[in-house]
DNA sequence: GCAGTCACG
DNA sequence: ACGTACGTGACTGCG
C-alpha cells in the first residue's frame, strides 16, 4: 500500500507489449505523460468487466493501481497462483519462464543493483525499464497459455477458475480495510513490561551470578547446563537445547528456570506484538494492513505477512490484552464468525466414519464423544481429564501422530498410548481405513488431495530413508484434511463478499485465522450480518455433516462474546 | 542468511 | 537405536 508507480507495461498479443512510464526520476529522463492522464485513459477499460485481464501476481499490481484510483475488474487469469496450484515451488515470472517457457529473462538487480547499492526503479532510465517491463507483460501472457493447458489436463480449473481467481480481490480488499489498533492501549502496556522485565533479568542475573543475553540460546545453556549444572535434555550432540520444553522439566528443580520461561514469554510479546503493531500503522489510513499471501503454503491455506496478523496471541491475560489492542472505531463493532472443529468434519466427510459422522450429525461435543467412546462410560461422565486426552487424540489423529507423539504430548506411558491409538482406530475404523488410503494414494498418484481437487505432490513419500518417508506420510495424512477445511472457508469468504457487495452493505471482511472470519460492522448492519455470516459460512460447501458457525461481537478483538 | 525459538490455527 | 504431530511468520543472535 506504500509502493510508488513508477510504470505500467501492457502486453495485448503474443510478442507485443507496451511500457508507460509515469514515475521515472532524474535529470536525463526522457519526458512522461502525465500520471492523471495515463489513469483517466487507462480506468475504463481496466474497470471494464466484459474485458478479461492476465497478470503474474495480480494482487499485487491491483493494489497500487487502486492506490492512484483506478480499479481492475475481471482479473481472470493469474499465473503465479495458476503455478501454485500446480504446486511449482519457485513462483518467481523469471523462475517460470525459465522453468516452463525456457527463456532467460533478465534479472531485476541488472536494472536496480542488490544490496546497499541498489536503487529504486524510478532511477533507472526509462528505455531500461520499458524493454524489461515489456517483457515481464508479455511472458506473463505466454505463460497464461500454458499453464492454463496444465491445470486443465490436471482437473485442477475449476477450482482455479471458481475459487482460487475469485478470492483474489476478496484478499484484495481485506488487506485494504485493514484493522484499527488502540496505540494508547499498547504503549501503556509496553512501559509496563519493560519495568516487569528489567526486574526479572536482575533476578536471572542474580541466580546465574554474572551479566549475559539472555535472548542467545547459546549464552543460556552455557550458563544452565556448564556453570549450573542442570542435566540437559538429552538432545544435542554438541549444543544445549534450551526450547520451553526442555525448560519444563526443569522446573522446580533450579528457581532461574521459572523466570527465564517468564522472561521468554515477555519478551516475545513485547518485541514482536505490542511494540511492532503501532510502526506498521498505516499514516495515510491509520489502521495495518496485513498481506494475505495465497501462493506461500502446501495445503491450500492462506497466510498472512508483515504483520502476521493470524499469530496475535490470545493464550494467557497477556495475550486477550494483546487482542484488545484490535478494535472497532466509535459506531462499529467487529464481528467473528468460527468454524467449530471444522478439521475434524472435514475429517468425518472425507473418511465417511459412521461413529464420526453421527457424532456430528447429533451436533455432540466431539473431544467428549471420543472419550465416551474411549472408555465405554457414557457421555455425561466423561470427566474434563479423560476429554482433554480424547481432544490430544482427535488433533493427533490428524497430523498422522505416533505413540511417542502421543506419550509427549500427555501424561500417558508409552505403552497406555499405544492402546489408546489402538482403541481409537477400533471405534472409528473408517478413519483407519481412511488413512491407509490416503498413503496408498500418495505412493502410487505422487500426490494427494482435497474435497475440491486440490493436490500436494508428496515425492518422499516412496523414500528409502525412514525418517523421511514417515515424515512424508504425515503430510500425506493432514493436507487433505487442513486444505479441505481452506477450500471451505475460501468458498465462504467469495460468497460473503458477493452478498455483501449484492446488498451494498458497508461491513467490511477485515480479517481470516484459517477456521475464522473477522468483520467490521456499522451499527445499523449489526443484526443482518449476524445472520448472514453464518448462514452463509455453513452452506460454503456440503458435507456429509453439518458445518457449525458460532459468532461473537465485542468492540474490540480480545473481548467478543 | 541461517538457526533457534515461539506466537497462532 | 533413533527420532518423532501438521501448517505458517517474526524476532533475535551470530557467523
């Protein structure tokens, strides 16, 4: 949202493109038309829905166009979404055209240098630029050709042309909205920490007898496990670990480890929340606005970047207060529609398990059905222990767990985790089957796959080194299940923001967590939307269960009921 | 630029 | 005997 334009190439045919520069810089530039009169000439055709428009990570480029003011309607064809769909792993246009096209284009650091030397590229010289820009527009066009033959022959175009282009400018407009932080809220709660922290790394340094950073792992363990003396989890060969849990087991065996495990939590949050969220505000809009990234994961989900904003805490006091920093401003209040254990239907659908799918059908509690299940006792005397093993186990379930998983995960012996994974697969032995099938899938196909067809290509899934092989096979196992739930979800997003837009309603989609949808809601829209968030997020897609929607409102994201 | 760590679903 | 749950992104230290 803070790039400048420096140029627009526009490719209409095959080998022909053109170059606008309007951006351009210095006292040899040749002269420009003005930017004004490239955007009146350009806005209508680019608007215009009947004509169908190709770029090579068009998010991108429709945000700083909408920027100068104009709008880009029916982006049809995108190719750097086109080839992760085909799961190509470097999705660079000079990588593609190099790896598809066969072409070696030239590389952006001839025009602008790299590292401290580099320039921007409105100082390059226009002629430069327009042969470089000119070619990026037409490769894109030639590689629309071709990766459009791919996805067909891969059954992979309706849900390109259906699901995956179409969310392009829901993102789009998401990370346009962007969300309303309460900086007053964050640098009180800043100054506060810094006080607790310098306290507590007096106190570490008191116990370790000297100064040290206590953010290097290296320094840590030096002082932990060679000047302390406390046992190291047997982990490294030659380096201590000292991740939280190997701290765990230390603690109450040595006073400082309770402190370092405060002092890290703190710190974390600190740095990386409450004192980086008010510096990526906005200045011309006063609200962050996140990057939604559609092409960076295996599974088909979204992630978000600078900031992360699907990582806010919400774990511990520290964390809601981290959350009420997220706010609505005065006459709206923000909206959260959540898919409830949306995996684990996914997972009931996909495996079509009777014990599952009546579990859900019946609209029980799952973690304690499971439980029930488990140990034979009825649903209403599953204690909360026995529901939080049978939760550890479903989520387990999932990511292809094994008995040591299970036994680290719980209080659980080895041998009781066996017969708990045991009893599991006798209870609902279409999961089982289920996931053998999968991994036989995966061996023979190379790859697997979601409710809407969409594949990850698993080749270590034949490896001969075990470790490898088994690491694939757990892949193999959660990506149909996760991506099934982002097919979901992305289905609900594209609906929601069509009806929003029928009915010109002025809520805006602000924020998506993978199994959640956050809004931004005017007064007087409050009791539509309501309705229509989870009326439309649960019929997305069907399934053979019902997806269930819960939905809370509060003025800001920490406090929502 | 990598490794270690840790925040989220 | 070994090493172990899936998927992300950001910050810090360090070479």
């Amino acid at each position: 949202m803070s790039a400048q334009l420096v140029g627009i190439s526009l490719s209409p045919a095959r080998g022909e493109a053109y170059y606008i520069p309007v951006g351009h810089v210095g006292w040899e530039q040749v002269e420009q038309l003005p930017i004004q009169q490239v955007i009146d000439r350009l806005k209508s055709p680019l608007a215009d829905a009947n004509l169908a428009k190709l770029a090579h990570n068009g998010k991108f480029d429709m945000m700083v166009l909408a920027e100068c003011g104009i709008t880009v309607n029916n982006l049809t064809f995108d190719t750097m979404v086109a080839a992760h769909l085909l799961g190509e792993k470097s999705l660079g246009l000079k990588s593609l055209a190099f790896s598809k096209l066969n072409i070696e284009m030239t590389p952006i650091s001839e025009l602008i240098g790299s590292g401290a030397k580099q320039i921007s590229m409105s100082q390059v010289e226009v002629s430069k630029v327009a042969d470089y820009a000119c070619a990026d527009a037409d490769i894109t066009g030639q590689l629309a050709e071709l990766l459009s033959a791919e996805l067909h022959q891969q059954g992979l175009w309706q849900l390109f042309s259906e699901v995956e282009m179409p969310l392009v400018p829901v993102l789009l407009l998401m990370e346009r909205n962007g969300i309303a932080l309460d900086t007053e809220l964050l640098r009180k709660m800043s100054h506060q920490l810094g006080e607790q922290l310098i306290k507590l790394e007096s106190e570490i340094f008191s116990y370790a007898g000297h100064q040290f950073n206590i953010n290097s792992p290296q320094q840590l363990g030096s002082v932990l496990f060679d000047e302390l003396k406390l046992p190291p989890g047997r982990k490294g060969k030659s380096k201590y670990s000292t991740e939280a849990s190997v701290l765990e087991e230390l603690r109450g065996v040595h006073p400082i480890i309770e402190l370092i495990l405060e002092y890290r939590q703190l710190t974390k949050l600190k740095s990386t929340y409450i004192d980086a969220l008010p510096s990526l505000i906005n200045p011309k809009t006063g609200r962050v606005h996140t990057s939604f990234n559609q092409t960076r994961t295996a599974t088909g989900r979204l992630s978000s970047s600078e900031p992360n904003l699907q990582n806010i805490p919400i774990r511990g006091e520290l964390g809601r207060q981290i959350r009420r920093a997220f706010i609505a401003p005065h006459g709206s209040c923000l909206l959260a529609g959540d898919y409830s254990q949306i995996d684990l239907r996914a997972l009931a659908h996909l495996s079509q398990d009777p014990g599952l799918l009546s579990a859900f059908q019946q609209d029980e509690d799952i973690h304690a059905a499971t439980a029930a299940q488990l140990s034979g006792v009825d649903t209403s005397k599953v204690t909360p222990d026995m529901r939080r093993l049978a939760k550890t186990v479903n989520f387990g379930v999932i990511y292809g767990m094994s008995e040591y998983g299970l036994e680290q995960a719980t209080e659980l012996s080895r041998e009781e985790a066996a017969q708990f994974i045991a009893a599991y697969f006798e209870k609902y032995p279409k999961v089982k089957q289920y996931l053998e099938s999968t991994k036989e899938q995966a061996r023979e196909t190379g790859y697997v796959q979601t409710m809407l067809g969409r594949r990850r290509f698993i080749p270590e899934i034949n490896s001969s080194n075990r470790q490898v092989r088994e690491a694939a096979e757990r892949m193999a196992i959660n990506m149909p299940v996760q991506g099934t739930s982002a097919d979901i979800i992305k289905v609900a997003m594209i609906n929601l923001c069509r009806e929003m837009a029928k009915r010109q309603l002025k809520s805006k989609m602000l924020l998506q967590v993978h199994d959640e949808l956050v809004f931004e809601i005017p007064e007087g829209e409050l009791e539509t939307m309501r309705q229509l968030v989870p009326e439309v997020m649960s019929t997305a897609l069907k399934l053979s269960v019902p997806l269930k929607v819960d939905t809370k409102m509060g003025n800001n994201w920490g406090e929502m009921e």
